[in-house]
C-alpha cells in the first residue's frame, strides 16, 4: 500500500479572524456600554458629593469666623463705651473741684482786702467797729452768731471787752425785746468776751423762744475802760433769710 492511499486527508487550518485575542488564543468578547455609563455616573456622583461638603465645611468655618469678629467688635464697644463713661465722670469732677478751687481763690482774695483795708499802710484809721454779723440756724430754736469786730486806730494796743447781743421783734402781736439773759436763757449769763489788736471774731449761741418772731438784732459791745459801742442789723440782713423764715 502506498503512503497516499493509507493516510486520511489533512484538515484545513482556519485563519485567524478579526477578533481581538488572549495569550492562550481565546478571543476576549467586549465589555457592555450600559454598565460602564453607570460606573461613570456613580463616580461623578461621589466627587460631586464631597466637593459640596468640602464647600459646606469651609462655609461653616467662615461662618464662626465672622461670629467671633462680632464679638471682637462687641467687646470693643463695650469697652470704648465704659472708657467714655469714665471720662465723661472724671470731666464732671474735675470741673467741679476747679469751681471748688474758684470759690477757695475768691475767698482768699476777700480776706486780702480785708486785711489790706485795716492792716495796710494806706487803711483808714476806725475805732471798735463790728464789720460783719452772721446768724445760722441750729436745732430747734437755736442760733448761733459770728460777729466779726475790727480796729486799727490804735495798733500798739489791744481791744479788749466783752460782746452781748439784744433781738428785738414781736410775739402775739405786740412789740418784744429780748436781752442776752433772755437770749442765753439764763439770768446774769456770762457776756462773750474779746481781745485784739485788728481783728477777732467771736461767736456763740442764742435761743428765740417759741411764738417770736425776730425783725433786727445789735450788737453791744462793752471796752474795758471806754464807751460802749453799738451796732444794729436787720434781721434778714444777718441771716440771710426773712423774718417769717426765722
């Protein structure tokens, strides 16, 4: 038998086709288009999700910044406002002491004068004189009196003697005078005494009785070895005030 009778034919080898393949040779079939569409869309999904919350994050950040600097700024006024406050208190008194300061100048400048009036080389010579009567109110029915005597006629001696004072005024409508024991409510009551060479003032109390009602009060002043020296004021003139207020 010949070797072309014995052997069967050979079986045709197929020719690749188009298709894509493996290492091994297998062809590989193509992935769908609809499930990669969703796998996309999912991912722009999450990265859209998180740039919103990463925006909402640093919103809220912004947004507790903005809350502090308002009450920075809060603070701030407050404490001008109390800074204020304070300046305006200090303005009031330092005004008020400067009036203070003004009123203790204007004083000292009065006593200036009057000092220069009976001390100075160019003063007036007077005898006992009472320059001023001053009558404050005290409790009840009290009053107490400042008499300020002066004198300059004769400057290498002393004035010396004693002061009393008479009210007169009128009480259930009629005319009443009242004398030092009455004012001092107490009989032969001791005289206020004085001693100076310029000036001197000398005070004490006296008591009105109920129902009296003062229109002028004088002053008695009695020097030892001289003449009494006499000197009236009205009423509203030594207090201040009207006899009505007495």
């Amino acid at each position: 038998m010949n070797d072309s009778e014995q052997r069967p034919p050979a079986r045709p080898v197929p020719s690749p086709g188009p298709g894509p393949a493996t290492g091994r040779g297998r062809a590989v079939p193509p992935l769908p288009r609809g499930p990669l569409l969703l796998v996309v869309v999912v991912v722009s999904l999450l990265f859209g999700a998180w740039g919103l919350w990463t925006g909402l994050r640093g919103g809220g950040g912004a947004g507790m910044d903005a809350g502090a600097r308002i009450a920075a700024l809060e603070q701030e006024v407050t404490t001008l406002t109390r800074s204020d406050q304070i300046s305006r208190e200090a303005n009031l008194k330092l005004q008020g002491t400067l009036a203070e300061r003004d009123e203790e100048i204007a004083a000292l400048r009065a006593d200036v004068a009057f000092y220069e009036r009976f001390v100075g080389a160019t003063a007036q010579r007077r005898g006992l004189t009472v320059h001023e009567l001053r009558l404050v109110p005290g409790t009840g029915s009290v009053w107490h009196y400042t008499a300020t005597l002066t004198q300059n006629l004769n400057r290498d001696a002393a004035s010396e003697g004693e002061l009393t004072l008479v009210v007169e005024g009128t009480r259930d409508g009629r005319l009443e005078q009242l004398e030092w024991d009455d004012l001092r409510q107490n009989e032969d009551a001791a005289a206020s005494p004085y001693s100076f060479r310029f000036f001197q003032q000398v005070q004490g109390d006296i008591v009105l009785p109920q129902g009296f009602t003062p229109t002028r009060v004088t002053v008695r002043l009695q020097p030892r070895g001289g003449r009494a020296v006499e000197q009236s004021f009205a009423w509203s003139e030594a207090t201040g005030r009207s006899a009505a207020d007495a």
